[in-house]
C-alpha cells in the first residue's frame, strides 16, 4: 500500500507553482519547486510534507496581504487534499491577519478543510474567534458550518489540542446546539465527533445533552449513538442504558473457540461462540470482542470491536462465526507476542481466549 504522504508529490507541486504563476508571474516556479523537493523531502511525513510545501510558497510569495489575494484566485483549480496547503499557509503566515485570515479560511475550506489551520486562531483570539466560528455555524455553505464544529473539537485527530475545551467546552456546546439539526448528515456526523471528544473529559456533560436530545428524531438518534461510542466501548452503564442495553447477569456465552491459537501476521483467524440469553423475556444485547494487542515495546493495548446489536428472544441462541485479520494496515501494525481476545456483552467483559501472533 502506497504511504499517504506520497498524495503530496512532485506533480502536485508543479501543478501549485503553474496555478500561482498565472496569478503573480513574478512567482518564480523553478526556485519553488526545488525547495520543496529538497534533500529532506522524502524523509518528510504526510502532514509535514503540507507544512514544508506552505512555507515554501510564503518563501516565494510577496507579503502575506498581496499572497492571500494570489492564493484565494488559485483556490479554484484545487480540490481535496492537496488544496490543503491553502489553509496551512494561512496558519503558518496569517496570525496576524485576523480579519483577511478569518476570510481566507471560509473560503479555502469549501474546497478543501480549514480544521487544522482555525485552531491557533481559537488559541490566539479566544472568544473572538469563537464568535466567528458561531456564525459560521449559520452559513448557508455546508463546509463552512460543519468547520464551525470540527475546527473545535477538544481532541481533533492529528491537530494541535484545544485545552481549554477540554476544561469548560461550554463555547463549543453553544456551535453544537446550532448544528444538532443541521440538514447536512456531514455536518451532524462533525457534531456527534465533537461530542464524543467531549465526552472523553466531560462524560457527564455529554449524557445531560444525550437525554435532553434522545427521541427528538432519527437524525438526532444517530448523532448520540455516534458520540456516545467511546462511552458505550467502556462499557458505562449510563450510556448502555440510554439504549436499552442492560447488564449481562441473564447472557451466558458458550463454545467460545478460535480456529488457530498461533495465527501469522498477514493471515487471518475465525472466531466463534453462541450468545444465549437465558431470561424470560426479550432483551437488547451488545455484543463486541476486545483484542489486547502487542505494542512494539512489548506491552499490551486493547483494541474492541463490535459484532452485533439486536434484540433477542428469552431463550434464543444467536450464533457468532466470523473472521479477524491480522493484516498489516496504515492505522495498525501488528507485532508477534500473546494475545488476549475477549467476548463483551453489553459492557461486561465474559470470555477470554489467548492465542500466539507470530
């Protein structure tokens, strides 16, 4: 599988230098592509790469004012990932800017995301920024609204954290409560995201809005379920509840058995087990399984993963046989070491096989 830093590549680097040098024909592409491509370049991580490219341009470009008026008449010719150097070069040269910053921004991220680059705003202006990102959250474009969500999630993935809002993220609240209606299922995917960030330092928080949202429609249905996803992985009984999942006294699990107990990285395994619920009367089950896999320094770290939801009939059987693979993958590099898998039904761990990776 090709490395995902290799999305930025000579060719995306000549293309940005052809669009600047039809705006600002003093832009002088050779000098531009040579810098970017240096002898560090192949070294260069993915969001590194970006980083490189954008300060790159400010190196080439004249002054931030002039190069942002340059920057947003090439914005056109970019979509997806590689037009997000637009926004990083705000980032990287645009702090002081607010005004012209804060425009760019709205504008690069239709084509693209401006969730990194908004965050050292949120840092540096505070409420200002916020105030900004609140009427965002009313524009009539779907990009700029769902940036009013995802540009201050307290934990967004690969960006800078937001401490702040990890402490009292009551101005975000605010954003998500103008967005929890949103027509835009990419919009109210963001806000279920940003609570689920939440719910990491603020759990109760998250449940007081799960109750008073739960039941209002299907759409908002589905926003809790996904913010509530790390909480229901845990296991947290309020959370399970909220969703008619109860304890496991009355589950009982049986001819739990894997089909190899020394698996190879790159081949795969069938697990299998029968879930019986062994009460009088019809109940919700979850059922996941927890993998603790080996780490590279040799300890372990458990990974869960969902196998069913439904409903099941006193005295019903359901029948569990499925496949794990242990193919290596961007997101997760396997190690060989014991490891430990583990049936859980509605948060309670029952179970538990080990087998050897090798």
């Amino acid at each position: 599988m090709e490395p995902l830093k290799n999305m930025f590549n000579r060719e995306v680097i000549e293309k940005i230098a052809t669009e600047i040098t039809k705006h600002y024909n003093e832009f002088n592409s050779d000098s531009f592509i040579n810098s970017c491509l240096d002898d560090k370049w192949e070294s260069l991580e993915l969001k590194e790469r970006m980083h490189h490219i954008a300060f790159m341009m400010g190196k080439h470009l004249p002054e931030y004012p002039k190069a942002i008026e340059i920057l947003k008449q090439v914005k056109p010719s970019f979509n997806g990932f590689e037009s997000i150097t637009l926004p990083d070069f705000v980032e990287t040269f645009g702090l002081e800017y607010f005004e012209k910053s804060i425009e760019a921004l709205r504008l690069f991220t239709i084509n693209s995301s401006s969730e990194f680059a908004v965050r050292p705003f949120i840092i540096k202006y505070g409420q200002q920024m916020m105030d900004v990102m609140f009427e965002w959250s009313k524009d009539e474009n779907e990009h700029v609204r769902r940036l009013a969500s995802e540009g201050c999630r307290p934990r967004l993935p690969w960006a800078i954290a937001l401490p702040e809002f990890k402490k009292d993220p009551s101005p975000v609240i605010a954003i998500l409560e103008n967005l929890k209606d949103d027509p835009s299922e990419y919009v109210r995917k963001s806000v279920a995201n940003n609570l689920n960030d939440i719910s990491k330092d603020n759990p109760e928080l998250v449940l007081d809005i799960a109750k008073k949202w739960l039941g209002h429609s299907k759409e908002r249905d589905k926003i809790i379920k996904h913010a509530l996803r790390t909480m229901l992985k845990k296991g947290d009984p309020d959370a399970l509840g909220l969703f008619g999942f109860g304890n496991s006294d009355d589950v009982e699990v049986a001819n739990f058995s894997l089909s190899t107990d020394n698996p190879k990285i790159g081949e795969e395994f069938v697990y299998s087990f029968e879930v019986k619920n062994v009460s009088t009367k019809t109940q919700k089950i979850r059922c996941e399984y927890i993998i603790d896999f080996v780490k590279k320094t040799g300890k372990t770290s458990p990974k869960i993963f969902q196998v069913f939801e439904k409903e099941v009939s006193a005295g019903e059987v359901v029948s569990v046989n499925r496949k794990h693979s242990f193919l290596n993958r961007t997101t997760r590099t396997h190690y060989p070491g014991e490891h430990g898998f583990t049936v859980v039904i509605n948060g309670n761990k029952m179970n538990r096989l080990n087998f050897q990776l090798s």
